[in-house]
C-alpha cells in the first residue's frame, strides 16, 4: 500500500540529499577522474594532452612498495583491532543493561575530542620526555628513554587507538543481538569451550566481523594523518603520498590517479564483501544476527565525529 | 539397587549471586527409564534443577549423581544428558541435518555413520524429506521435532525436556505429548521434563515433583499427586480443588470410624475420614482439608437425616450428618456461576460473601436425573468424609494460579 503510494508520487524528499551527493560525491570523483588523466606540463600548468600514463606510473616498483607497506598497516592494524574488541564486544554483550550503557559510553567518548587534537596527545604520551618514559624512568626500569613514536610503534599505537571503536561498535551490535542460549545448547550437545566458539559463536557473529573490519581496513589503508603525526619522516604510506603528490609535487593528475586506485580499492573492497553476503544469504536463507545494517554506529544509538 | 537409579540429588542447593536460594536442599532420585516431571509455577527452580543436572549449572552444595557416580564437576559436554531448550536454540546457521549432526560432529564420529544415524532419527518423527531446510522455514512443530531428535541421536543417558511444548498452540502440543510419550516408551531413554502445564505432567510422567519456592512438595506418580496431595499447594497446583483449613482434632465418625474433625474459619466445622498411611496431626495444628470438584454431589433439599435447624444454620454451617450410614459434609450456598463443559458442568456456590465459594463438578448424565440448577438460588454441597483429604497447610509463598 505504502510502496505502491510512494511509487506513483514523486519522490520529493530525497531531492536534498540527492543534490548532496552530486554536488559533493559525483562531481568531485569525476573532476578526480578527469584530472587523472591528464598532465602536469613542464612549468606546473596542467595540460589537456589525454593519456593513462599517470595509471601506469602508479606501478612502478616505489609506489608499489609504498601501496604493500599500506595493505600490511591496514592488515595488522585490523587484526589487531580484531584481536582487542572481539572480548570487549562480549563482555559488553553479556553485561546488564545498565552497564551495557555505561560500556558503550566509554567507548565513544573519547570520539568528542578533536582527531587531530586526540593524535597529538599521544605524541605527548609516547614522545621521549613523555608519560611513558618518565614513569618508567623514576621507576628505574630504564635509563635511557624508549623511542615510541616517530617510528612504525608510534603509527601503530595511534592506528589501533583511533580504530579500535569502529571494530568494537559493529562487534558490539552483533553479539548483542546473539541468543546466548545457543552456547548452552553447544555444550549441552557435547562441544568443547573451543568447538563453541568455532562451530556457533564466530560464524553467527561474522556480520559483526566482517562489518568492523571493512570499518578499519578500507580508512586505515588510506591513512595520511598518523603515519605523517606520529610516524615521523622515514615512513611512505599511500595516505601520505597523495598528499605529497598534491601539495609538495604539486602533481595534481598524477595525484588524482592515485586517489582514483584507492576509491576503486574501497569499493571493491566492499562490493566483494556485499556479494559474498548476499551469496551466503541466498544459499542459507538465513539471516542469523540480521547482519549489521552497515550502519552500526547508528544502530548503537551513537554517532561519531572524527 | 543404586545402579537402578539413573539420577540423584542428595542434598542440593542452589544460589545465585546476592545469596537469593533458587533451590532448597533436595534430595530425590529417578529410576532408569522413567519418565519424570518437574511441575511448579514459573520461579520456583525447576529448570535450575535441569540445569543442574545438564551441567550448565553446578550445585551450591549439595551432591547430584548420575549411575551412582558423582558428577558435580563435569563439563557438560563430557556429561551423556543432553536437553531439549524450552526455545529449541536450534543453530540458525546450520540447516536441519547439520543442526541434528551438531552432537555426532563434535565427537568426531564417521560421516557415514552420521549419515545413518541422522537420517534414521530424521525418519523416525517423518522430517525426513527437510534434511536441507535452512531452521527459518520450519513451523514450531517442526522445529520442536528436530529439537527433540538433535538430542535424541547423541543417545543420552537422561533427555531433558524444558518446557518443549510451551511454544505450541493445543492441537499440536496434544499431538507432541502423544509423540513424546510413544518415543520415551520406545526408546527406554531417563526422560525428565519440566512443565508449569499440570494436565501435560500428569498425562506424561511416572512420577512427578511439585516444587514450590526451591522446594519439593510432594513427589509420587500423578495418582497419587491429585489423589493424595501432600499439601495445600499440591492440591491447588494439580487440578481445581477446594481448600479449606483450621486445627484439627480427632473424633468418631459414624459406625464407630476414627476420623478427623477440621474446625475452619467461616464453613464450620468439616469431617475426613482419618488415614492410617498419614499421621494424625498433632491436635490444634492447623491443617488443610481438601476434596475435589468432582466429589461434590448437589442437591436441592437436604440429605435425608437431616434436622431442618441444623441444616440451616447461620451461613449454611454443616453438621456431622449420617445418611446411609456415611458422615458427610453439607453446605449451603447460593449458585453464583455455571460453567458448561460438554460432559460436565462446573458450578460455584457462594457460601458468604467473605469467603470464597465452593466449586463443584457435575456430571452431565442424564438431563432427567439432576433438575436443571438456577442462578440465584441455594442448593446443598454434599460430599463424604472419606472424599475429604488431610493435607499440610503450605504456607502460601507462591502465586497460586486461580
């Protein structure tokens, strides 16, 4: 009845969005597009001369290492996130209402604080004459103070800090909404702690999983603030060497192809993940957790603004 | 005689975090191959006890065997019981055959023999042709069915059932407990199953547990349950029942019998015959005296014998009356409701407005033999002493049902 009304009119009220989208997603990914393919002249000028030459220049042996050292910090930044919020996300799932809140609570607020401003912080922190190595050098455990940041510890402290909550929130809807009675029934059919948490548990809380994940790979691999604050000069991450292509190469198209690669990734990335979903959906026709909506943060009942 | 005995509580209590006592010092045991029942109101720790005996909860104190061995300490999945849930807790990521292979597979059985077993255990409750179904298209039947066989093919020791049938609408649950009862027989398997339903329990168990408040009332087979209940909240719980209770003394009936005299608050003073298995309460100790809708006889004049002054005593007060030899009990009261059940009618007579009326069971016989009965108007509730049963006044901590 409702689908049929809305049908016939003509949908009014998505016009504003609409108009967003295009003005604000459609006209710059094809202005990026275009750019991509042309070329930064010999004086600065970018020249009308059409070519996928900056698409071929992106495979030459230093940015492909550039693009393998971002996968691999994208990768363990995940699995470690993974690692972190899979228990936080339990127990959260387990607790009391009350305390559910008060969880959920703790998570977020930190995401009040300016990204930049939380970064920064822990430079302070980590940094020679920092929290850390002051503690520990009253203590006596150590007499020269550890490096910590301004290396790949440093980027990973801070990639982990800042992405943790996008892996515990879809983590945290997921399990929250799994029957726990299941578990009993595991046991009670003769499974091992392990066998539960393989054979019930994870497969029922893979919508969780792979939601997080897809959260933190897709940003983490295209990061550019905390390798830059906190990586210090050494490390080249694809993040960081958009922005130096733009700004100190000042090679715009050049800049825009690889921007371009890493839209496509994402994308990719996603659909891949979509597909497989509705595949599995489509064999079992099951929808065991109702899969988070992709949108976990609004399901939590929280937004966040980084 | 203890490797006759499948299961034993020997003393056991149950609690839960800030001291709240679920279950209160049982002892009991069920025999190989029984089928036995926990019947109680919501609350009152029977599925605790379950899941006591599953291992997903251990004893405060308290010892529970399993073949005179003590289990306490053993996990569950080293524990031959297995549970069908009171929701089923089927795996909705796994389809009907994977979800009834679930306990095969986690002992690392053959495929083969999964194979075999499973499909015989799908055959035997006519699930056969739903191998691939994913759990969501399944009705609550059907979902009760492969519940009942997930557990049923690991071939337990004792097959709990939570409330199975709670889910599902009458035709069906009446369907199941025929089921459920044809596979127990055929199988042999310890069945204990947990029900607030009382008609489901009796019908079903060999023996069946009260339990009220983490205690057990009263444990015997359902005759003697709704026969002889052992308390005031067993005759309530099993079946409509009139309860009444006062001190008791004791006191000749007619023909010399011993019997006992209750002197209630408000129905006078009411006769039981005196039973030699009981003990006779102490005298002045308050007791209940119960009968069955169904022993009650009305009548439109008094039971011959009777001295008209007696009978009509202030609210219908009731004497010590001899008809045929017999003591019978007799109140007056007015007809206040007439429930028409097809072979019976259930009737309530209001006996005064303070108390709560007497409900009798008539027989639907034949239309000419009882005159037809008429709101409004007093009739006679008549029953024999020996109808009436001497029961310990449970002290009234649950919710009754109505």
């Amino acid at each position: 009845m409702t689908s049929k009304q809305s049908r016939r009119r003509p949908p009014l009220l998505i016009l504003p969005s609409l108009a967003w989208f295009i003005v604000f997603l459609i006209i710059p990914i094809g202005i990026v597009l275009l750019y991509s393919i042309r070329h930064k002249g010999a004086y600065g000028q970018i020249d009308w001369h059409l070519s996928l030459d900056n698409y071929r220049r992106a495979f030459e042996p230093i940015y492909l290492l550039i693009v393998v050292r971002s996968l691999w910090l994208a990768a363990y930044t995940t699995a470690i996130c993974l690692a972190l919020s899979y228990p936080l996300a339990y127990f959260m799932a387990r607790s009391s209402d009350s305390a559910k809140k008060i969880l959920l609570a703790l998570v977020i607020i930190p995401f009040w604080t300016n990204f930049v401003i939380r970064v920064y912080s822990l430079k302070l922190v980590l940094g020679e004459n920092g929290t850390i190595n002051t503690i520990l050098m009253k203590l006596q455990l150590i007499t020269v103070p550890l490096q910590l940041v301004d290396n790949q510890f440093g980027v990973s402290i801070g990639m982990v800090y800042n992405y943790l909550p996008f892996m515990v929130l879809p983590m945290y809807v997921a399990l929250d909404k799994f029957d726990f009675t299941l578990m009993d029934a595991a046991y009670d059919l003769g499974a091992t702690k392990t066998q539960t948490i393989l054979r019930v548990l994870l497969p029922l809380s893979l919508p969780g999983i792979v939601t997080g994940s897809l959260f933190v790979f897709i940003p983490a691999f295209g990061e550019f603030v905390i390798p830059d604050l906190l990586g210090g000069s050494q490390s080249m991450y694809v993040g960081t060497l958009i922005t130096e292509t733009f700004l100190k190469s000042r090679d715009g198209p050049f800049g825009s192809a690889l921007s371009s690669f890493l839209v496509l990734f994402a994308m990719g990335a996603f659909m891949f993940v979509l597909s497989r979903q509705a595949a599995a959906d489509e064999t079992q026709r099951l929808r065991p957790l109702e899969g988070p909506a992709l949108t976990p943060a609004a399901d939590a009942g929280v937004s966040l603004h980084v | 005689m203890s490797d006759q005995l499948e299961l034993e509580f020997e003393h056991v209590t149950k609690m839960f975090t800030g001291d709240r006592v679920v279950v209160k010092n049982l002892s009991f045991s069920v025999k190989k191959g029984e089928f036995f029942s926990f019947l109680g109101p919501s609350g009152c720790g029977k599925t605790t006890c379950l899941r006591m005996v599953s291992g997903l909860e251990r004893p405060t104190s308290g010892l529970v065997r399993m073949s005179g061995k003590v289990v306490n300490d053993i996990h569950p999945h080293k524990r031959n019981v297995h549970t069908v849930f009171q929701k089923y807790a089927l795996f909705p990521h796994l389809n009907v055959f994977e979800n009834v292979a679930f306990g095969l597979r986690m002992k690392k059985r053959p495929a083969a023999e999964i194979k075999e077993r499973v499909d015989r255990m799908l055959r035997m409750v006519s699930m056969q042709d739903y191998t691939r179904r994913s759990i969501q298209q399944l009705s609550g039947g059907e979902q009760q069915r492969v519940a009942l066989v997930r557990a049923l093919v690991n071939e337990p020791a004792i097959l709990l059932l939570d409330e199975p049938l709670a889910a599902l609408d009458l035709k069906l649950r009446e369907q199941m407990q025929r089921e459920l009862s044809a596979l127990q027989k055929q199988l042999g398997t310890t069945f204990i199953f947990v029900t607030h339903d009382q008609g489901e329990a009796l019908t079903l168990s060999d023996r069946v547990a009260i339990m009220n408040a983490g205690n057990i009332e009263q444990i015997g087979t359902p005759t003697e349950v709704y026969e002889q209940p052992a308390t005031t909240f067993v005759a309530r719980f099993v079946g409509t029942t009139n309860v009444f209770s006062g001190p008791a003394s004791q006191t000749n009936l007619s023909g010399g019998m011993p019997g006992v005299a209750v002197a209630t608050d408000g129905f006078g003073t009411l006769f039981a015959k005196l039973d030699e298995a009981r003990p006779l309460p102490a005298a002045g100790d308050s007791v209940g005296l119960v009968v069955r809708p169904e022993k009650i006889r009305i009548r439109v004049t008094a039971p011959a014998a009777t001295s008209p002054s007696s009978a009509h005593a202030a609210n219908g007060a009731p004497e010590a009356q001899t008809p045929g030899g017999h003591t019978v009990n007799v109140l007056r009261g007015t007809l206040i409701e007439r429930i028409y059940f097809g072979p019976t009618t259930q009737i309530k007579l209001q006996i005064s407005d303070r108390l709560p009326p007497i409900i009798a069971l008539v027989a639907n016989q034949t239309a000419t033999k009882m005159p037809s009965l008429k709101m409004g108007e007093r009739y006679y509730a008549v029953w024999d002493a020996a109808d009436s049963i001497l029961v310990a006044s449970s002290p009234a901590t649950a919710p009754l049902p109505a």
